[in-house]
DNA sequence: CTATTTTTAATGATTAACATTAAAAATAGA
DNA sequence: TCTATTTTTAATGTTAATCATTAAAAATAG
C-alpha cells in the first residue's frame, strides 16, 4: 500500500539541533515533536511542517518521503 | 514566515488525470480532492497523502513545497 | 552514578479533515 | 451558442487526530 514516512534525524544531525531546541523553535512541545520524529502521528499540519522547513533549512522532501512496499 | 503549498496540476497533466478520476482512485471525495488541490486545506492525513502519491507515482516533494517568504 | 535528553502514556481540548448534498462557476464539445 | 461535463464553492455534521499538559520511564551523556 505505501506510507508516509518522516525522517527529521538526518536533517537534525547536520544542522546539529536537538530535539529539545528544535521543539522549541518551531514551537510545538518536545512531546510532540518525539511522537513526530518516531512516527507516531497519521497527519500533520501545514504550519507545523512549515515550521519545521524553516527551523531545519530543508526542503519538505528532505523529511518526508512515501515509501512504496513492493 | 514560509508556507507549505500543495501543487497538484503539474503532476495531474503529466499524468493525464483529471480531478473526479484522481478522487476516485486516491479514494476521497472530489470535493475534497479540489480543496486540497487549491490549498483550501491546513493539514493532511499521511494516508491521504500516501494514497496520492501511489496513485501519481510521484514522491511527496513533487506535490508538496516549502514556500518561504524573505 | 547522576543529570539531561528522549520516549511513552494518559487525558482533554480544539482544530480541521473528510463525507455528503446542493448549487454555482468554469470548461469542453458539438 | 447551447449543452454536458468537470471543477469549485458553500454549508452542515461527524469523526479523527494534532497538540498541550503532566508525569513517569527509558535512554543517553558526562
């Protein structure tokens, strides 16, 4: 069926940023971000990604990816 | 401060679908599918986008784009 | 070992996707 | 121009799920 997947660790790791800080900077709770990071969500708002985009100096297809099984 | 902006069309021509074929193989109503195409919507559900990109063959950052303003 | 960071869990509020129905607007074809 | 099809807008309601918060457990670092 294929899925979304995120993967902020990669971007996290260049610029160097923990998850702690980033949640900061973006503006939602550590709590959050972690479920956010270990795909535990099933959706997500533009703003946040946005957020994210903009903390980390990416582009949305440097953190999220559809993976295709099969 | 930057905006995530959903760009359907190109991948829709390229493809040759139109809106109501695209709805019906992604599996969510046209009206719906026209909202997402014209950025009427603030958030999307993975398997929403998952479904998209399956039914395209495309990857997420063909559709979805970080759009920042200076 | 101890302090910090990250993850998991549980609860609750609020947002908003998505369905559905209906109508209006836009586009295409004859 | 007229008509059929497609797309968009609008309104309403249901349901899903983000996100906050608190607390505790687990992992990591020093």
């Amino acid at each position: 069926m294929g899925k979304i997947v995120l993967r902020l660790d990669r971007m996290m790791v260049e610029r160097k940023i923990s998850l702690n800080e980033l949640a900061e900077r973006v503006g939602i709770s550590n709590v959050n971000l972690s479920k956010i990071k270990n795909n535990k969500v099933t959706a997500i708002r533009f703003s946040t990604l946005a957020a994210i985009c903009k903390v980390l100096e990416c582009e949305v297809g440097d953190i999220l990816e559809y993976q295709k099984n099969d």
